[in-house]
C-alpha cells in the first residue's frame, strides 16, 4: 500500500527541468518574458503562503468570536485581517473553513485536480495531486491519515471536504492542549500546512 504513494527519487530535478525547458520556450516564444516566473514563485513565497493561513488559525484560536464568524463567512472573516492585497483574488474567491472539535475531524482534498485555497496555504504539495491519495482519501480517510500517522478516535467522525474552483476549503485545527498562555504570534509557530489540510493536528512546541 505505501508504495503507491511514491514517487520517482529524482522527482524534484525531473520536475526543475521540465519547467526550466518550457519556460525557456514560452520565453522564445514571446508568451512570458525572463521575468515572469520568478515573479510568480516570490508571490508565493512572500504574499500568499501558509503564513496566512497561521495568522487566521491562530486569531480563531485566541478569539472564540471571529472563528464562529470565519466558519460563517470566511472571506468576510478573512478581510477583517491585516493580510496581503489579493486574499480574495487568486484561488481564494471561494474559501470556507471548517473548524476540528472533539467531535469531528476535518480533512480536505480534491478528487478531480488539486483545487487548494493558495491564499492561505500557498500551493500544494506533490501528494495532494497523486491520484491514489485521491481516491483513497475520499474512500477510507481513516486508514489514509493512520498512514500520514494520525490515529484519529474512534469516537471522531471524519469529514472530507471535496475543493473544487466553486469551494476551497481549508481546516482549522483546535488549539493544542498546554498553549493557555501563549500570545497570538507565539501560536502561529505552531500551525502547519499540514494541520490546515487536516492530515496533521497542531501540536504545543
Ligand atoms: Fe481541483
């Protein structure tokens, strides 16, 4: 079962070279210029990441109130906050969140694509695309995120959220048992990527 998540070793050159020669031939072709892409690549880097997706997790742990608002009306939630120009536009026009509880486990996915809200995770990683996690992720989401090594009780029902370009949404972690007295910066250190996927939990430092 592992093994189909794998992916070649060399994934990572294989996939730098094939950008490398088909931005080379968009450039010689005149649809971008020298520029384009890494201008593309700093956006993600420096405007629309999961440093975002932190801040909003982290204000939702700090206040009850804007996390009932945010499950309510997210991109309302969202602009309420000191966040880059643009959260609303690229891919994030349709964000909701979900919020995990003692009840509930919350775990999103795209079965048709890779559908993600870039403006609070960024872009997605590789295995968000296989279409093996997929599949099973909608199928059997227990045994997938026992394999991801999250046992989720029993007792917690599991809900996988489909993105779509309609819908993006992302998770929003509960608060980790121990973090009583952390201030609001101090909590964003802990929410990952991963937590907001809901492949992970947050966890206290
Ligand atoms: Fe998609």
């Amino acid at each position: 079962m592992e093994d189909r998540f794998k992916y070649r070793e060399d994934r990572e050159a294989y996939s730098a070279a094939r950008v490398k020669a088909l931005e080379a031939l968009l450039i010689q072709k005149g649809v971008i210029t020298a520029k384009t892409v890494d201008t593309v690549l700093d956006f993600f880097e420096t405007k629309m990441g999961p440093f975002n997706g932190a801040k909003i997790v982290a204000r939702a742990w700090v206040d009850p109130a804007f996390k009932a608002r945010l499950v309510a009306d997210t991109p309302k939630a969202v602009a309420e906050l000191d966040l880059p120009e643009g959260m609303a536009g690229a891919e994030g026009e349709h964000m909701r969140a979900v919020a995990n509880s003692d009840d509930v486990h919350n775990l999103i996915i795209c079965t048709l694509c890779s559908c993600y809200p870039w403006p609070v995770l960024g872009l997605p990683p590789y295995w968000y695309k296989d279409p093996t996690f997929r599949s099973r992720a909608a199928r059997e989401p227990r045994a997938v995120l026992r394999e991801f090594g999250l046992s989720v009780p029993d007792r917690t029902e599991i809900k996988v959220w489909d993105s779509s370009a309609q819908i993006r949404w992302f998770v929003v972690p509960a608060r980790p048992a121990g973090t009583e007295g952390m201030t609001q910066t101090e909590l964003e250190a802990l929410v990952t990527p991963e937590a907001m996927m809901g492949v992970a939990v947050a966890k206290a430092a």
